[in-house]
C-alpha cells in the first residue's frame, strides 16, 4: 500500500524510468552518443521546413531537448516556467537551444511543423529552432529515451553531459525548488571551461513514443 501521494509520484517515476528504458531497448542498438565523444552528426527540418544541421553551430555550445507536449514531466517543468527560464538563459549566454520531437506519426507527441510553433507560442517557450524527427532516426542515435531527455554539446562538437534534467524524478511541480540542476550545472561548466562533476545521468520521464523499426 502507499502511504501518501508522494510515495504514489515516487512509484510513478521508477514505473515509467523502467518503461523507457524498456522500451529505449530497441533504439539503443542505433545508439552513438557518449560523453566525452565527438556528438552525432544530424540533419534535422525546423518547424519552418528548414534543414538545420548540428554543424551549423559548430563553435557553439548546444542543448538538446526532448519534448513531448503530453507527458506530465515536460508539463512539470514547462508549467512551472523551469524549462522557458532554463531556455532563456542559454539563449542570453549565446547557447544554441533545440527542441526536438522524436514521436512517430499517429502516437503520442507526435507534432506538425504548425503545431510544434502552436505549442512554443502557448507555452512561451524559447529554443533557437523546434527540430522534428519523425522517424526516430536522431533520436535513436542520440539514446534518447524520456522526454524530457537533456544533452549539452560543447564548442567542438563533443558531447559533455547526457541525462535528466534535475534529480527530481517526479511530476510534482514544487519538487523543482529543491532539486539539483544537473542541466543547468553542466551549461555552466562547459561555458566556463570546468570540469563536469556529473556527465550522465539517467533521464526520466515519459518514454519516447518510436516508430516501430522496419525489418
């Protein structure tokens, strides 16, 4: 039985980590990202139709954000300000900010270029470019999972941090307050040159919603 609300979230949280990483089983054979190598190469169209590509932005360190409008932790922290704050204090250090959604068409997260413009407008979000990655190529490449799934992309390309986007793995809003920013703490280092205390950690949220892989 669980005892308060809490333990409900709690349980809730280690449900769906497990879920993602289940269901991530698939993608993390096309998987390449890891800290301290060279970041995969991507060619991405914007929610414009525009094709931006990772090398775009080379001598610029990149977020990489995982989305998903419906899943209650990107709620969490778009419902709090917490991401929109996160986004507009890159964008004010020159950091490159992308959005990226990774769901196949017909499930679950799954946006049109319009849509993908309605949703940073009513959420007052501010990426540099909303990506769309229909076919989960990107995604997969990256080992993306959750969404939210975070990475931080160095100057020269390399990749510096993977993971969640704080150590609070609920979809409380007011455990933001006291969790640990480990995305904000890896833009910091990377911008100053410091060492990463923490390079990966594991991302928790919804599980991404893949297309089903062709044989």
């Amino acid at each position: 039985m669980f005892g308060t609300i809490h333990d409900i979230q709690r349980a809730l949280a280690h449900a769906v980590i497990a879920g993602a990483f289940i269901a991530g089983g698939a993608g993390a054979a096309f998987a390449q990202a890891q800290p301290g190598k060279p970041a995969p190469e991507f060619a991405l169209e914007d929610s414009a139709g525009k094709t931006l590509k990772l090398a775009d932005f080379k001598g610029k360190t990149v977020v990489l954000e995982w989305t998903n409008q419906d899943c209650p932790y990107v709620r969490k922290h778009y419902g709090t300000g917490n991401m929109q704050e996160l986004q507009k204090e890159a964008a004010a250090k020159d950091v490159v900010w992308l959005t990226i959604s990774s769901s196949a068409p017909g499930l679950q997260g799954h946006v049109t270029g319009i849509e993908a413009d309605e949703f940073t407008s009513s959420r007052k979000a501010a990426p540099a470019a909303f990506l769309l990655d229909p076919e989960g190529k990107v995604g997969r490449s990256y080992d993306a999972r959750t969404t939210p799934h975070m990475y931080v992309i160095d100057k020269a390309g390399v990749l510096a941090y993977m993971g969640a986007i704080d150590d609070k793995p609920t979809a409380n809003h007011a455990d933001i307050k006291t969790a640990r920013p480990y995305l904000k703490e890896a833009v910091e280092a990377v911008l100053t040159g410091s060492p990463l205390k923490v390079a990966s950690t594991r991302a928790y949220g919804c599980s991404i919603k893949y297309a089903t892989p062709r044989s």
